[in-house]
C-alpha cells in the first residue's frame, strides 16, 4: 500500500508532464529516428543517440527525456525489419529472429511475420514499462542478490541454449560453440592484459605498418557487429545473390499482416513468458541484452508441441525472442536509472544525456525526482505503441521489396553492410574481419554447422570467462574465512535454480535437437570437402590450444585452454566418426552436393568475388570511389541492366549512403589513394 | 578590380600565407572533438559537456561534435592524433585525453606513439577520487592511524593495474594492507556494485560518480567515506579535496599511519601517478604545428565557456567543484602530469612485475 501511495501520484504527475503537445512532438521525432536508425543493421541505439546528443544540452528535461527513450525503446522494433526481410540481424537484440523471420519471407510471408513481430514487440514494451512503473522502488534488494555466481549462471543457461539449436549431430554443435567462445577471446585478456592469437611481436612493429594496425585491430577483439554480419547475413546474401530470385520464391506473397496479429493471438501465453524472460535478463546489470533472444527462442522451442518447423518458418520462433527483446529495454532502465550502471552500450549513452538534462542516474533520481522517473517509463511505453503501430502499417507495403528481383537488391546491401561493419572501429581492419568471418559464416552453413551456436558461444565468451575467473576469486576468498561463508556465496537458492534449469535445458535440449533444424534440411554428399574444412578448424584451435598454453598468466591462460581443450575432444571425435562413416552419412552434409545452392545458376566464388572486389577497391580508392565503381560494374554486368538504369541506381545509392553519413557525421573507410591525395569528404 | 586593390590584396594574402597573426574564424565548418574512447565511460561525459559550449564561444560558432576513437586502451586514438598537422586540419580537429592515456605514456608502453609535449594544451580539468569503507572495517580506523587494517583480508573489483587503479592499489600497499584485487570489471560503476553486494569490502569512486552513488548509501549506513585522494595547490602540496573538505586525504592518513612514509620513492610514484590520474586527468589539445595565435583563440574561448554566468550551476554536478585550467594553469598541469621522475617510474614497473606479474618492457 505504501508502494503505491509513492507511485501513484508520481506516476499521474509524470503522465500530466508527458501529455503535452511540446513533448508529444518530442518523443514522436524520437520514435521515427529510432525507426530510421533501427532499420539498418549495425548502427542502433547507440548512433541514434550520439545523433541527438548534441541538442540535448539546454533542452527541457521531460522533452529531452522523450525524445531519447523514445528513440531508444523503438530500436529493438525496427531493427526486425532486416532480420526478417534480409535474414541480416538488424542488432544484438534480432539474431534469433532470423532463425525462422528470415524463412517465412522465403515463402513470400513476410507481411506475416513482421506484423507478428511487431505486435510481441509492442506487447513486451508494454510489459517492461508496466513492470518497471513498481518494480523500480522495490527492485534495489533484488537486483543486488544477483552477485557474480548468478550472473555466471545465467550465462551458463544461455550456453546451455546451444544443446538445443545444435543441430543434428550434437558434437558439431559443441564444436561450434567453442569455435566460438574461442573467437571471442582474441585479443587483449581482460584480466591480466595478455594478448591471445595475436603474436606479442606485432605490438613493437612501427607505427603505421600493418602489422602494428592489425595489433591495434586485434588487441580489442573482434566485435558483435562483425561477427553478426558476418556469420547470418554474407552468407545468406551471396546464397540468394547465387539463386539470381527474388527472396520470396517465385515473388509470390502469401498471408498478410493481419494473420501476423492473429498467430499472436493464438500464442498469447508465449509471448507472456518470453516477454517476462526479457524484463528479467534486462534486470540483471552486466548480463547484457544479447543473449536474451536466444534464451527466449531456447524457451519457445522446448515449450512447443510440434517442433518441426522450426528453422524452416515457424511463427513461434519470431513471436518469442521479439517479445523478449523490445520487454529486455525496459528491464534495463531498472539498473540504469537506480544504480546508474548502464546495461548496453546504448544505455551508457542515455545515461550521459541525462547528465546534460542535470540528472546523475543513481538511487537520488528516483527517490527525489520520482515523476522524472516515471517520465521515462511512461515514454518508453508511449513510443512502444507509437512505434509498433507504425511499423505494423509498414509491414504490408515494404514486404513487398521481397519480391524485388535480388540481384537489385544485393549491391545496396552490400553497400549497408560495409558502412555498418566499419562503424564498428572506423578501421580498414573491420572490412577485413568482416569477409573473413563471413567465409567462416559461408561454410558453416554450407557443411550445417550450426551458426546460431557459434554465435552464442562469440557473444558469451567475455562474460564467461570474466564471471567464472571473478566468481572464482571472490569464492576462494570467502572460503577461506570459512565453509559456511564460502557455500552462502556460491550455492545461493538463486543459484541452484539457475543451476536445475540448465541441466533439464541441456538434457531435453539434446533429445530434442535431433528434431529441430534450426537452418533447414540440407543434403549430403562427398566425403573430401566436409573432412577439408572439419581439418581447418581442427588446425585454428589446434593453433589456439598452443598459443593459450604458451601465455604465462594462468589467469588469462585458463579459460580459452579449457574451452580448446573441449572444442579439440570434440572435433576429433568427429574426425573418428567421418573417417568410420560411409559416405551418405548426415555427418557429410553439404548445400553444394543437391539443393537450392548446388542448382544455383552462379558459382559460390564468382559470387563472392563481387564482395571481394569491392572490399579490395575499397582498400586502394576509398570507400565512396570503391563503392561508385562497384556498383555501376554489377547492374551492368551482373544484372545485365542499361547505362541509364545502372548510373542512376549507383547514383541514388551514393547519395542515399553519403546522406545518411552526413547526417550521423561518420566517415567511410579510406584507401591507399587517399594517403597520397587531400580529397574533400566524402572521398576522405 | 584596380590595380592598387590587387596589389593591397596580394600583398595580404602573402602576409597571411607567411603565417603572421591571423584570426581563426571556424564560421560555417565542423570541429571534430575526438576522444580515443567510446560513448560509454566519463571521458564522454566530460566531452559531451564541453562541446555545445565551445560550439558558442569558438569564433564563428562551427558545430563542435564528440568523434569516438576507442581501442587499444586510448592509445589508438592518440598515436593518430599524433599523425595529425595543423596544416591538415586548420583548428577542425582537437583532442580530448584522459588519465588513461597518459599512464601508459608514463609507464614507457610500447604501444605508445605519441609525445605529449609535440602538443599544444588549451584545457585542463581535475577531478578528484574518495575511498570509502563498510562499517565494520571502518570501526576498526582509530581516527586517522589506519594501522588496524593490517591484519584483515580485502577484496577489491578493478579494472586493471595499469590503469587508474594503480594509484589506489598502491596506496592500499602503502597502509600495509593486503587487498586481492579481482581484475578485469568494465567500470568503476561494476566495482561499487561488487561493493554493495557484499562482495567488495573497499571501493573508490570519481568524485561525480561518489556524489551521484556513494552518497545514498553513507547516509543509509552501509558504507563510511574514509580518504580522498586529494588535490594540488599552487605549489604543487596535496591538501584536501575541496569537493570534499571534511574527508582526510590520503597523505594524512598515511602520516598517521605507522610503516607509511610521505617521503621516499614509494611516496614520489604515489605522488606523480595521482597527480596525473586525478588532478592533471583529463586535457584538451591542438594538434602538433599549431600556431600560438590558434592556441591563443582556443584558450580566449575556453576562458569565455569558464566565465560563464551559469558555468558553476551547470558544471558542478557533471565535473564536480575543480579547478578548469587554461593558458598557463594548464601548461603547468600538463607538466605535472606527463613527466614522472625516472626513479618513480622504476618503482612503479618493478613493483606491477613483482605484485602482479604485469610486464611492461
């Protein structure tokens, strides 16, 4: 009675302050930022903020409040757009989303899909800004019970995803996991600083040498964005660009937006659950939102009936992880605004310009500035609405793009992939990662080893490992003042239930798994090309056991040995089973022996060296030139279009990427020419 | 035309090419603000809150805007900022640092490309840093003299030893504590959660972080301030911290303390580390070449943002009450900051070898 006797009123003073046409307007213009900035892949919350960050300063605060929560809020909305149209996840928060978004616009259903989307999204927001109103003057305690052991084991549930989307022989899952895990520990360590896979000597090369620039790259690591890209969406496009269709087979489209809110509908309960699964991994502050999606779509498969579809378009798997996602940004504000501890990378932005409105996030907001508390809350659910609304509106009409002929499509994409990729550290070294990692995304796909796992294994590696050498730590350090001290830290109720639910996910996930092709059927063929990669990898973390083993920190040293060790073991069982199996075993698969990409009327490398090509000219001409050459070559020797048509298209591509820089005020990649010659921007 | 404009003209444009005074006017360009840090973090913070204001004082009011250049610890961003001219660039680019850059300079890393003194400072902001105990160690200080901490176990969240928490870290060592810290946390913010969950049992926090965080919970009890680190006066002696005037500094805690000396090589590194941690942490620079009467125009429009009718209201909660140094000041403090005694720094590097296995070569 007391909470409410604090809220209510706080919460009507808050609603008074926000229902004024000056901060409607506001947080109107933030929503259709957060829409434009959302829809392409790569750039988010954090761009979008970084925008309007200059003109907070001086604003009002409830309008300055508006316009950044709802440029924020709806990003996790708009970002579906690529994901399920593309098969490219628009962010961190949409990967999970491409598993079945992107096939059901295969069968020409993407109006479908994405007005499902949108109406989970919006019924998370919802959700997240409801529970947030009350949960945020009693949360203080709880977020506080989640110490480092908990937070260890929720990361541990989400690995445990992996069992379920390992696809059909469970090794090639674990083997992929670790792969990943292993990527994800390049670089400097983030206990004692040692460098991983990269060698010590490159760090005293001379300034301005590429060996010391990919030090620079390398020391860092490699970053979500890239891997993001290069994993789901390069493989997807040169698939597509190969197949010379549009990307809804045969241009046909088939149920609309309406049956997108009816499927909703009939998945209600679901969307309940995954949205509460958000608002609760959103709470936790150093979790990060990036695994969430994949918990709620780990959750949404165990929980069906009829598991079949999934990964070949299943509506469930999009209603699940995009009620988490868009229910997660409301969760976050929680250790934002009470404990001023940003949960992402965009909230650490937000919190700076509520620094510029004259507000520090900390427990002094919301106990003395409750209605500006509430003010958050109430635009994160106003521009939820307002955002889904639209985007639901949009749905119907931009679906249509999927019916476009791809190969018209494909040089813009490209084009947004690039710029996106490059946004990631402004290097030359981001195009270079970005098309290593994609081949690695290439074959992955082409021999059906599961992406989605990689991908949780990339995404979780830094947490892991630094929860477990911390948690680690703490515990030995708490039992030495004694047993009952040290099992009160680490076998807390909280624990034990994390603990429970990841082995009954781990053991249903593997019965499972056998059901479930998270990426379709894919047929088998010859031995030599499948044995060849399943050697390469062998050879990477083979070289990744040596260089682990080889660093003197046992800190730093322990946990990429351990997962190599696991990913080595894993690999070489498999290395048996191919060398005892028959040629024919599923153990063979491979896209290129029958199916969509064996008939394919392009060659995979013919392909990729368009891709190639226009990296490579990039690196000599900069990417503004690069790009203009590129694309003028594609529409008139790979589409077979006219002069006229292929200047023009070019043309508005330029424009529209040279805008969209100018606008966020970023650069492009510069090549060799421009360290010889001054050029105006945008050549530079 | 005539022939005399012409020639009077002529003649301008070559006095203005032979570099004689000129007047900057950015009117109608962009200034690049680059940090070598990302969107997150207080170096953004602090960027973000300078740049609107420069954007009105700068003659010509160009639009200032913050460039993130994170990667490699901040050395990324300032080895490329060392690449950078001022014939290349004409007052559109300049340079924001932090304590994080200039530790690895000091400390001889071989990442670091840059030589402060090619650059040419027009700002320089202090901040300040406060440690603060749970009660039940606090109980155990008698008064100043911390020596009653010797005997316990800490435990300690922190970014890394070659960073910003090399000054607190040496300090515990100093009092004869024995802290095991856990390495590898991403901010300061994570250490005082740690605190608060019963995890840590020491923490610090940047002054305006301490404000906005740590205060809450000394009024609720369950965490004392103990020290400050403390501020410089015009002499360069460490006094109390004038955000903070009832909290002692460390070099009184230290003097009351039995085992640690204010004196000595330990006392020099501690001193020269802090200085340019804390009170010489974060600066604004032109690239190498600028002209002085560039400096001149840039330094005049920061005095311009410092006069401000509002810039105590509007700076005290995002920087905290510090000295926003100019002209000199900031020349002294970037002297202050970037030159550590060759026997300090010795010592620094042996003790992170033999402590914590950390080599710096």
């Amino acid at each position: 009675m007391d909470l409410l006797a604090t809220a209510l009123p706080a919460l009507g003073e808050a609603f008074a302050l926000i229902l004024q046409p000056q901060q409607l307007l506001y947080l109107t213009f933030g929503v259709l930022l957060g829409l434009s900035v959302g829809v392409f892949p790569g750039l988010g919350g954090i761009a979008g903020l970084s925008l309007v960050l200059p003109f907070i300063f001086g604003m009002d605060p409830v309008s300055g409040l508006a316009l950044m929560v709802g440029l924020v809020a709806v990003v996790p909305t708009s970002d579906t757009f690529a994901s399920v149209l593309m098969g490219i996840p628009g962010s961190s928060a949409s990967q999970a989303t491409v598993l079945d978004g992107f096939p059901l616009a295969r069968k020409g259903e993407a109006a479908r899909a994405l007005a499902a989307a949108f109406i989970s999204s919006l019924f998370g927001g919802l959700l997240g800004a409801t529970i947030l109103t009350f949960f945020i003057l009693i949360a203080r305690p709880l977020v506080l019970a989640f110490a480092l052991p908990e937070m260890l084991a929720v990361t541990l549930l989400g690995l445990a995803m992996v069992a379920i989307l390992a696809g059909r022989i469970a090794l090639k899952g674990v083997a992929a996991a670790c792969l990943g895990l292993l990527v994800g520990t390049i670089g400097e360590a983030g206990h004692g600083g040692s460098l991983r896979m990269v060698p010590e000597s490159w760090m005293f090369a001379a300034t301005g040498s590429t060996t010391f620039e990919s030090y620079q790259y390398l020391a860092d690591g490699i970053k979500l964005v890239i891997v993001g890209l290069g994993i789901f969406a390069i493989p997807e496009i040169i698939s597509l660009l190969r197949q010379n269709q549009s990307i809804a087979r045969g241009a046909q489209l088939g149920s609309g937006w309406a049956q997108g809110l009816r499927d909703w509908w009939a998945n209600v309960w679901l969307s309940v659950r995954c949205s509460s699964i958000g608002v609760i991994v959103g709470v936790i502050p150093g979790l990060g939102g990036s695994v969430v999606d994949w918990i709620a779509y780990g959750h949404t498969v165990q929980t069906a009936k009829d598991r079949s579809q999934f990964g070949s378009g299943d509506i469930r798997g999009v209603i699940g992880p995009e009620s988490s996602n868009n229910a997660k940004e409301g969760g976050g504000l929680v250790p934002t605004l009470i404990f001023g501890i940003p949960g992402s990378g965009s909230m650490a932005v937000f919190i700076g310009g509520l620094a510029l409105l004259g507000y520090e996030a900390g427990p002094q907001l919301v106990q003395n500035n409750l209605d500006i508390t509430y003010t958050v809350v109430w635009s994160l659910a106003l521009a939820n609405v307002l955002g889904a609304g639209l985007c639901i509106g949009l749905s119907g009409p931009i679906a249509r793009l999927t019916t476009i002929r791809f190969t018209l499509l494909a040089p813009f994409l490209f084009m947004m992939i690039a710029f996106a990729a490059f946004q990631s550290r402004q290097s030359l070294g981001d195009l270079v990662a970005l098309f290593a990692i994609g081949l690695l995304g290439i074959f992955l796909r082409r021999f059906d080893w599961s992406r989605p796992a990689f991908l949780i294994g990339f995404v979780l590696s830094t947490q892991a490992e630094n929860f477990s050498a911390n948690a680690n730590q703490i515990a030995g350090f708490k039992f030495k003042q004694g047993w009952a001290e040290g099992l009160g830290y680490v076998a807390t109720p909280i624990v034990i239930v994390i603990a429970l639910l990841t082995v009954v996910s781990v053991y249903f996930g593997i019965r499972q798994s056998k059901q479930i092709r998270s990426e379709g059927d894919v047929a088998t063929g010859s031995k030599r090309a499948p044995l060849i990669f399943l050697l390469a990898l062998l050879a990477y973390v083979g070289t990744a056991w040596i260089n682990a083993y080889s660093i003197n920190m046992i800190s730093d040293k322990i946990f990429p040995l351990a997962v190599a060790s696991v990913g080595l073991l894993a690999l070489v069982a498999l290395l048996v089973r191919m060398m005892m199996a028959g040629e024919g075993d599923e153990i063979f698969a491979d896209r290129e022996a029958s199916g969509e990409d064996a008939e394919a009327p392009h060659s995979l490398w013919g392909t990729l060296a368009w891709f190639g090509a226009l990296l490579l000219l990039t690196s000599l001409l900069g990417f503004v030139l690069a790009l203009a050459l590129f694309m003028v070559a594609f529409f008139r020797v790979r589409a077979g279009l006219n002069w006229v048509w292929s200047l023009g298209l070019t043309a508005a591509g330029i424009a529209f990427i040279c805008f969209l820089a100018g606008m966020l005020n970023r650069d492009f990649p510069p090549g060799l020419l421009q360290s010889y010659v001054n050029l105006p921007w945008p050549l530079t | 035309m005539t022939i005399k404009t012409a020639i009077v003209a002529a003649g301008f444009a070559v006095t203005a090419t032979l570099g004689a005074a000129q007047d900057l006017d950015l009117s109608g360009k962009t200034v690049d603000y680059v940090i070598p840090f990302s969107e997150s973090g207080g170096s953004a913070k602090w960027a973000n809150f300078y740049a609107p204001l420069l954007s009105e004082a700068l003659p010509g009011n160009p639009t200032v805007v913050v460039k993130y250049m994170p990667g490699a610890g901040s050395t990324k961003g300032a080895n490329w900022f060392q690449a950078q001219t001022w014939e290349d660039t004409e007052g559109t680019v300049i340079f924001g640092t932090s304590g994080s850059t200039q530790f690895p300079y000091l400390l001889g890393d071989p990442r670091v490309r840059y030589e402060y003194s090619d650059w040419n400072v027009v700002l320089a902001s202090g901040t300040g840093g406060v440690a603060y105990l749970p009660p039940a160690m606090a109980e155990k200080l008698d008064g100043l003299d911390a020596s009653g901490l010797a005997g316990e176990d800490f435990i300690w969240g922190s970014q890394g030893a070659t960073r910003l928490d090399l000054v607190p870290l040496l300090a515990w060592k100093m009092l004869g504590m024995n802290v095991e810290p856990v390495f590898g946390i991403k901010g300061r913010g994570d250490g005082r959660l740690m605190f608060e969950r019963g995890e840590a049992n020491v923490d610090y926090q940047t002054s305006s972080a301490y404000l906005a965080n740590v205060t809450p919970l000394v009024e609720n009890g369950s965490a004392v301030p103990w020290m400050t680190w403390g501020a410089l006066d015009e002499n360069g002696d460490i006094v109390r911290d004038p955000t903070f005037p009832d909290i002692p500094t460390f070099k009184e805690v230290c003097e009351a303390t039995e085992g640690c000396n204010t004196s000595g090589e330990a006392w020099d590194a501690w001193k020269a580390f802090m200085i340019a941690g804390f009170p010489a942490q974060k600066m604004i620079f032109l690239p190498k070449g600028s002209p002085d009467w560039a400096v001149d125009a840039y330094t005049e429009a920061l005095n311009k943002v410092l006069a401000r009718d509002d810039f105590a209201e509007i700076s005290e909660a995002r920087l905290g009450v510090y000295p926003q140094m100019t002209g000199k000041g900031a020349k002294n403090t970037l002297t202050l900051g970037t030159q550590v005694p060759a026997e300090a720094k010795a010592f620094v590097v042996d003790w992170l070898q033999e402590d914590y296995g950390v080599s710096l070569k």
